[in-house]
C-alpha cells in the first residue's frame, strides 16, 4: 500500500518533506510550514491543516519571496 503526498504524488520511503514553522509562531495555530520538496521545490501549508493543499514554489521563487520579505516589500499588507 502506498501512501499519497499531497498533491496526490505517491510518497515513497524517506521521501516524507520535513515540515517546519518559524520559532516565533505562537500557539494560536495562525502559523504555515515550509519544507523542501522532493524533485527541489518548496512547499508552503497551513499548519491547522497538514492533509490539505500545499502551495508550491521553484527554487528561485521561493528566493525572490524571502528576499522581498527581507527587505520590507511586503510590510504594508498588514494594514489591509
């Protein structure tokens, strides 16, 4: 019996991403996981649901997004 991964990719020994979040999420489960995907990519959940979809992101894309973050691009979405 195989299991599937999400996004319905069977999932094969060792193959299971390791989620992550950030250590400074808090325990109002308001929180998204990162890992690394197999074949390269990144992949981005809700924590509140594992089994759910995952968003996934190419290497480079995943750069241009925390690079942004980093420098503040994305500051003023808060106060949407």
């Amino acid at each position: 019996m195989s299991t599937l991964m999400p996004g319905g990719r069977p999932e094969t020994p060792g193959s299971a991403p390791h989620w992550i979040k950030s250590s400074l999420s808090f325990s109002n489960g308001n929180c998204v996981e990162v890992a690394s995907l197999p074949g390269g990519g990144i992949g981005v959940r809700d924590s509140k649901d594992a089994e759910g979809p995952v968003l996934r992101f190419t290497p480079d894309e995943w750069r241009a997004f925390i690079g942004g973050a980093r420098n503040g691009e994305f500051d003023g979405l808060s106060q949407i």
